[in-house]
C-alpha cells in the first residue's frame, strides 16, 4: 500500500470550542481543511500505531464525505483496526461506549451536535479519548498547536469504503470493521435499567412520543423504545437522520422543538415526552402538559439514583456546571454527598468520573449522564425517567412536584442572545468585569447583591486550571451568571442564567420567567445588554 505524502498550508482558525471543532460547511469543504484538523490531531497523539480508531457521526451533511477522507488518513497513519458505525451513524454516547467496549485507543466523531445541519449550517468533529470521554482542553490546544505549522498529511489512494454493510475487510496493514451501530448500545442500557418493568408500563397503557428531530438517535430510539421495550408503533417521530435534520433544529428545548412541545400541552398528549438533540448527548423531558426543567431533571435522577441496581451503592457524588442552578444540591446534601460545581463542557466531569468522586452529573442544557460512560447521554436519561416511573407509578409532575415539596422550587431560565456582533459584546463583558466587585451590597428591584466573582476552576483531580468561565453575580434569594458560548460558529452568543429558590407552596406553579424577572430586568441594568449588543430579548429561552 502507497502512503502519500500530501503537502499542505495551515489554518490558523483550527481551534476546539466548548465541544470539538464546529465551523461552516463550506470552512470545512476548503481543500485540505478536515485533513489538516486530523493530521494534527494524530500528530498530537502518541503511540496508536496497530490500535483501534472509532468513528461515526451524526449524520449531518458532510458526515460520509468526512469520514471517507478520515479512513484513508488512519490508513496512512498505520491505525491497526477502524470500527465505524453503519452508514456513518454513531450517537456520540453510542460512539464513547463503542471505545471502551472495544479497548479502543480513542474515537471521532463527526458532529456539530446541537447546530443546525446542511449545506449552509454547521459540521463538527470531535476526539474521545480512551476512556470514551471528550479531549481535554491539554490535547485540544496540542491539536491546535499542530495545526498552526503543519504542512503535509499522509494518506492514501484507495476507492471510498461501503459504509452500509456490516462486515470486515483489510486495506494495507489496516482492517476496516463496520458495526452495528444502535447494538452495543442497547445492550449496555439493558445492563443498566430494568427494561421489564419499563415493559410492563407500556403493556399498561402508558404513552410516549419521542422526537429524535430527524438526527441521529431515530435509530437507537425506534429499536429500544419501541422494539425491545414495547412502546406502540409511532411513538418515535422524525426518526430518519437526515443531512439537514429534514429542517428542523438539532436543539431540543423550548424555542427550537417548539412543535413537539407544543404538541405535548395538548389535551390528548402521551403522558411523557422526551426528544434529543443532534448527535444523542442531550435530551428534554416532558410530561402531560408539563415541561421539566434541567436542573430538575439532574435532581430527580439523583433523588431516585440508588433505586436502580446498577448504581446501588456506587453513588459517590454530584456535579453540575456552574450555570447549572443548585437544585441539585439540596439532594446531595440530604444524601450527604459531595457536590461539584465545574465550567461548562463535559470534558471537566471526566476526571472526577474517572476518579469516583462523582456518579452523576449534568448541565443546565439538558447534558445529563452518570460513569457509565463518559459522555453526557440523551437515551440514558430517558431511560431513566421510564424506570423511575415504573417504579413509583408517579406521573412526570407528581416526580416534579414531589422534589419542589421536599426541597423547594428553583426556578431557572437559560436565556441565550444568537448572532450578536463579537466586538460590542466583548466590551460589556469587559465593563461588567470592571464593575463587577463595586455591585456587592448594591440592591436591585429589592434584591441585594452579597457576592460577585469571576468563575475560575482548579480541577481537584488534575489540577489543571480553566480560567474567566463566566461572571457570577449572587444576590441573597437568587444568582445571575453570564458567560459567553464555546460552540457558535459565527458572531458571539451571550448566555444569561437566571436562577432563584422558593419554599412557598404557592409560588410553585409561577411561570419561572416570571418568577425571575426582578433578576432578569437587573441583569439588563448592570449590564446594559440592549445598548451594547442592540437586542431588546434574547434569542433562545429555555
Ligand atoms: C453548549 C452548552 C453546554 C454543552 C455544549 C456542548 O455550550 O451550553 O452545556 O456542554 O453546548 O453540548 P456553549 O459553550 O454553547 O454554551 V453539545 O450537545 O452541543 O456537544
Ligand atoms: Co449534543
């Protein structure tokens, strides 16, 4: 087999966000740009000679083409074994699993997750490392560094791999396997729920629909809800990937799957609803005529954790991200287990993964998961709200409203602006952090501000240092925390966390925009979101 040695010339916008590299279709269809970006990531890497590679994607636009160019590269760059998803498919928790399952020495995966597919929108491509979990920001700005000089990739001059047959083949020192790509999967999440009982709930009656918004997980949802769990033909919608999502937004919350939440406030709407966004690590949980915000989805799965076997007395700890409000918290305390607060990203819950210091842990955008495998999971999430319910018999909102009554109500809001102009909006952060100390003691819409800071983190594991993740303005009933996006593709995006805490019975059913909004209107005045950025209201309300 001839390796080339294909010359080429950097490109100095290669660097890794809050998950993996996410550009534009056509960034990505510029010559050499993804082989440059996989050059550099093998370049950074040491030792994978003769091992095994993972790769699969969500299926957007670009997924097979990329994965072609990726084949020939580890090819060349003398992998032992590829084991790529059929057809290209592999949710990035189907993805993590398959590295560890398969002693792999890492994975990619194609996706740009939660941003819109097509021609037009957004690809991505990430690195799990052995341990299934993403990069760490050490290896991302490696990748980085490498990409900056780099100035030839190797490859080699073969004819496209068929993707769509299951099945082995040899292609110089390198065997080419393509899985199954929902199997592994699914018998993992058997291993861990208990699918009879999960069974007998649908036997009773009990209703689902589940939005896989034409992304990846349609796969894995119509065989394990529907084949293996017995829920009614139909109850997976949009369950075909597509390049573009069939035109619907990867996202699954409130603003962007709008249709389907909607379609659960009707009168004669299932009684659960659960949807998952592009590449399967995010889900949304919904009951009759109810929404379960994030925060109280992490709480509610650690409330019930020891309930299901699996984790039976391997519960070590919480965390959440820092915008992620503290519900949670209260459950780890009255469990009396440590609580861990980390910048946002998956890639920080890693290590306190590894190092049981934690067993579950979630982010306030619908990024749940627990050590079962080291990536946030929709599917999981979902499952676990079905066992739950198998177990107590209890409706989505009598779960909610049992955790409000126990623990008090947090009201959150994630209120994101899209598409601003990356200049004036780095000047307001810049004066909120000049101010920011001067507003301690200082009262708005008669709430005080007792403490503010910037948020820097020492992971306690690696002690690696991740700094100026966000402006947290804690007030004495409530807390704003600002920061700006790592996953955009173009402009900046301002993300404005909201969260207060109520024990009053009465309040509990309030809108939770409006429960906040003394917060949100003091957040407009401190930092003057409209004069610098030109937006009245923010883009995205979850
Ligand atoms: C967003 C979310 C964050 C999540 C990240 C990747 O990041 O806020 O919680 O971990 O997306 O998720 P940002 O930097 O845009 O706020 V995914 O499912 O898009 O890989
Ligand atoms: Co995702």
């Amino acid at each position: 087999m001839d390796i080339q040695v294909i010359k080429t010339e950097p490109y100095f916008d290669q660097i890794c966000g809050t998950s993996g590299l996410r550009k534009k279709v056509s960034v990505f269809k510029q010559p050499n740009y993804l082989e440059n970006f996989v050059q550099s990531l093998f370049n950074s890497l040491d030792g994978f000679e003769g091992k095994t590679l993972i790769i699969g994607g969500d299926g957007r636009y670009f997924n097979n083409q990329a994965i072609q160019s990726i084949i020939k590269l580890a090819i060349a760059n003398q992998f032992g074994r590829l084991i790529i998803g059929q057809n290209g498919i592999l949710s990035t928790p189907a993805a993590s699993h398959l590295i560890t399952k398969r002693e792999a020495f890492g994975g990619i995966i194609l996706s740009a997750s939660h941003n819109p597919g097509g021609p037009n929108y957004d690809f991505g491509i990430k690195y799990d490392t052995a341990d299934g979990a993403p990069a760490p920001q050490s290896l991302t700005d490696k990748i980085t560094e490498h990409a900056k000089t780099i100035d030839h990739y190797w490859s080699v001059a073969i004819k496209d791999v068929k993707l769509s047959e299951i099945g082995e083949e040899t292609i110089g020192n390198t065997v080419i396997e393509i899985v199954d790509s929902v199997k592994d999967y699914a018998e993992y999440m058997q291993e861990i729920f208990d699918f009879d009982a999960i069974r007998n709930l649908f036997k009773s009656g009990f209703k689902m629909h589940y939005d896989a918004l034409n992304a990846v997980t349609g796969p894995y949802a119509s065989y394990i809800f529907e084949t293996l769990l017995g829920a009614e033909e139909g109850t997976v919608l949009n369950k075909t990937p597509l390049p573009d999502f069939g035109g619907l937004h990867p996202e699954p919350n409130l603003t962007y799957a709008k249709h389907f939440a909607d379609m659960m406030y009707q009168d004669d709407a299932p009684d659960f609803g659960a949807a998952s966004d592009g590449d399967g690590d995010r889900y949304m949980i919904l009951g009759k005529k109810f929404f379960v915000t994030p925060s109280d989805s992490l709480s509610i799965i650690a409330k019930y954790m020891e309930e299901i076997p699996f984790y039976k007395g391997r519960f070590y700890g919480i965390a959440r991200s820092m915008p992620t409000a503290p519900a949670v918290d209260s459950v780890a305390k009255s469990k009396s287990l440590p609580i861990y607060a980390t910048p946002t990203g998956w890639k920080f819950f890693s290590s306190l993964l590894n190092a049981k210091k934690i067993s579950l842990c979630g982010e306030e955008s619908f990024g749940t998961g627990s050590f079962h495998l080291c990536e946030k999971d929709g599917i999981w999430a979902i499952l676990f709200w079905l066992n739950i319910i198998a177990i107590t018999n209890k409706s989505v909102q009598e779960l909610t409203y049992d955790l409000w009554n126990e623990y008090g109500r947090t009201f959150t809001s994630t209120q994101s602006y899209e598409g601003l102009e990356i200049e004036p909006t780095n000047m307001m952060l810049d004066a909120l952090k000049d101010k920011l100390e001067s507003l301690e003691g200082q009262t708005f819409y008669n709430h005080k501000i007792v403490q503010t800071s910037i948020f820097n983190y020492t992971d306690p594991i690696t002690g690696d240092e991740a700094k100026n993740q966000g402006y947290i303005i804690d007030f004495e009933d409530g807390r704003i925390f600002c920061r700006l996006s790592g996953t955009g593709s173009s402009g900046a995006t301002l993300r404005m966390y909201y969260s207060c805490r109520t024990n009053r019975k009465e309040l509990f059913s309030l809108d939770p925009v409006v429960a906040l909004d003394d917060f949100i209107k003091a957040a407009n005045e401190i930092l003057q979101i409209k004069e610098f950025t030109g937006k009245d209201a923010p883009t995205v309300v979850t």
